[in-house]
C-alpha cells in the first residue's frame, strides 16, 4: 500500500503546534486552537507593476478562523488562560478582538466579555461575538476608555485580559513573522502594516528579531506602519481625543503600545506615516478590484501606505514588500456596498439583460 500523502495542508495544527518552541508554552499548557495560521503569502502583479516591478506579496490574515490575525494571539493567550485557572476572559474592541476572543472562550468553555465602543464596530465582527456567545456591551465611549475600563476590572476580579497588554497576544502574533521569513525562504526587504494599538508591529519586529537572533534570517526588515490621517497619534506624537476613520479596527487615539510601536519603527530603519481615507478607500477598491483580494478598509492601509511611498520612489525593483492584510472584507460588509456601483434593476428578459451587459 502507498504511504497517505502527506500535506502541509493536511497536518497543520495550529500556531502552538508549529512554532511552541519560540512559544511561551510547556507540555502542560492546554492548547486552544481552531488551527489558525498558516495563511498564504500571495503575489500582488498589480501592485508590483504599478511600483515599478518591486516585488509585492500579500499576507492574507484575514484567511484566519475568525477572519483577522487576532487569532495568532487569542490560542496562545486562551491556552495560558486556561493553564493559569481563568474562568473567563475580558477585552475591549474595536471589533476583531472581540471576535477573536468570543470563539477561543467558547472553545475553551469558559466566559468571554468584551467592551466595544457604541455604534462603531463593524457589522459582521459585532455578529460574530455575540454567535460566539459572548457579553456584548456597548460602552457609550471610545475605545481608550473601553481599554481603561477592561484594565481596571481585570486588576480587580479574577478575569483575564485579551487585549494586546497580555504578553502572550504578543508571543502568538509574531508567528506571522515566522511564516513570512518561512514562506519566502527570506526575510522581506520591507514590511507594510497598519497601526492601531501598536500590538502588532510590536510583535513582527519581535519575530523577525528572534529569527535574525537565532541565525534563521541574516537581516531585518524596514517596518513601515501607517495611521489614518486622524487618527494618527503616533505619528504626530500626541494622543487623538477624538481619532476619525474609516478604518474602525485602527480608530485609536492612545495607543497602548505606543512606546515600543516607535521602537520597532527606529530600530529596523522603517517608518510610521499617515495616509487619507481617500486613500484608504481607494486601495481597498484597487485591492478587490485588479488582485481579486477582499479586505477590510483597516487593512488596505498597507497598501495605500506603500502606494504613497512608491511615489517618492522609496523602493528599488530588486526588492520585497510584504503587506500585512489583517482583517477580511465580510467583517463589513456595509462599507463595501457604500463604495461599489448599486446593483441594475432589469426585467427578466434575455433582452434587456442583453442590453445592459453590452451598454456598461
Ligand atoms: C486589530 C487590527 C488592526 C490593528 O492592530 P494593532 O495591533 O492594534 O495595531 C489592524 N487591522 C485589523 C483588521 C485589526 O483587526
């Protein structure tokens, strides 16, 4: 008989799994997975030929369970959870977070609240915790005072914190540095992402320092991360009261990792720039419309961040652009439809269906 073949597809289980000794997990830390990971490197042609032949991929993030990169985090930190006796689990959102919590929680079996701020969390994430069962509340706030919120309770009950201060969020997150240095059997040249929190560039420059540390990749990568123009704390140096974008998952005005966000960006040479809405938007429709690739707006800031900086010239041909996109389109559905055509209302006639197809 012929041996099973054996795919990396196949065999795949998990972040803990693959990476556990750069993790900070033992044999008896209970792994919570849904398998997240593992989420394609794609090439972007388009993209690449509109910097002048720089080599572009795109980290599909959004190819995660609950269709964010906050997964990476959520195994490692529900596992330490669980292995330290939580009974339930606490975050503020802007909405991915929340998502991401609710569906590790419930895998685990234990409790899950999350503190989002009213009326601004995308549909599909507000529909995913609550299916997740968790206790949805709506803060009439922003997000920093949901954070300070979740902060203080979890200092003053036996609840854990999931949001980006729990180290562990961190440790899981910069697997995705290891898997882009693993896919393209190198480091790229430069890695574009957007900043909210901070949490993750924080935890790339972490993956790709422990890769280069370790002799598994012999040099780093630029980070470039990018705020929407208003709400762009980091990059004016003073927090935002009221931060303003289309991009809800990084409508941050203080960001918690704010500190080693600038570290990361001095260290490897990079840096953190603001970009438009307008922008945003029209690399989110450039995105789906000429790479065939649904994004959230918070994600195609990677890219309308690199656009910009193509235009100063500030890539070579001969080198590699990695752009995190770290949430799916579906998680807002809404704002997809806002920015696309509306659909042509024609009789049901070969005809006129005819007619409207050749005439557009
Ligand atoms: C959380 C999130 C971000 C921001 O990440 P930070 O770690 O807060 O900087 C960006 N995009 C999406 C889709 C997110 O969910």
């Amino acid at each position: 008989m012929k041996a099973p073949m054996r795919s990396p597809f196949l065999t795949w289980q998990g972040v803990i799994e693959h990476y556990g000794d750069r993790l900070p997990v033992t044999e008896a830390t209970p792994v919570v997975t849904l398998l997240e990971g593992a989420t394609p490197l794609t090439p972007a042609a388009s993209l690449s030929e509109r910097l002048g032949g720089t080599r572009v991929f795109l980290k599909m993030e959004g190819m995660n369970p609950t269709c964010s990169f906050k997964d990476r985090g959520m195994s490692v930190a529900l596992s330490k959870a669980v292995e330290n006796g939580a009974k339930a689990v606490i975050c503020a959102s802007t909405g991915n977070t929340s998502a991401s919590a609710a569906a590790y929680a419930a895998r685990a079996g234990i409790a899950c609240a999350v503190l989002v701020p009213q009326g601004e969390i995308a549909f599909g994430k507000a529909a995913q915790a609550v299916i997740h069962q968790a206790a949805l509340l709506s803060i009439e706030g922003s997000f920093d005072q949901a954070l300070e919120l979740v902060r203080a309770v979890s200092e003053s009950y036996p609840i854990a914190l999931v949001n980006s201060l729990n180290p562990h969020r961190i440790e899981g997150q910069k697997t995705a540095a290891f898997e882009i240095c693993d896919q393209l059997g190198r480091p790229p040249d430069c890695h574009a992402l957007p900043v909210g929190n901070a949490g993750n560039i924080v935890a790339y420059w972490k993956g790709y320092r422990e890769y280069r540390r370790d002799g598994v990749i012999d040099f780093l990568p630029k980070m470039l991360g990018f705020q929407a123009a208003k709400a762009a704390p980091i990059v004016d140096g003073a927090p935002v009261e009221k931060p303003e974008t289309v991009a809800s998952a990084i409508k941050i005005g203080n960001p918690a990792s704010w500190k080693r966000a600038v570290r990361a960006r001095d260290e490897s040479g990079g840096l953190i720039e603001k970009v438009t809405d307008r922008q945003i938007l029209e690399a989110y429709r450039l995105l789906a419309g000429e790479e065939g690739v649904f994004v959230e707006p918070a994600s195609a800031i990677s890219v309308a961040g690199v656009l910009q900086l193509g235009k100063r010239g500030f890539f070579s041909p001969d080198e590699i652009v990695v752009c995190v996109l770290t949430g799916h389109g579906l998680k807002d559905p809404e704002r997809a439809v806002q920015e696309s055509r509306e659909p042509k209302v024609v009789p049901a006639k070969i005809d006129a269906v005819v007619k409207e197809i050749f005439s557009t």
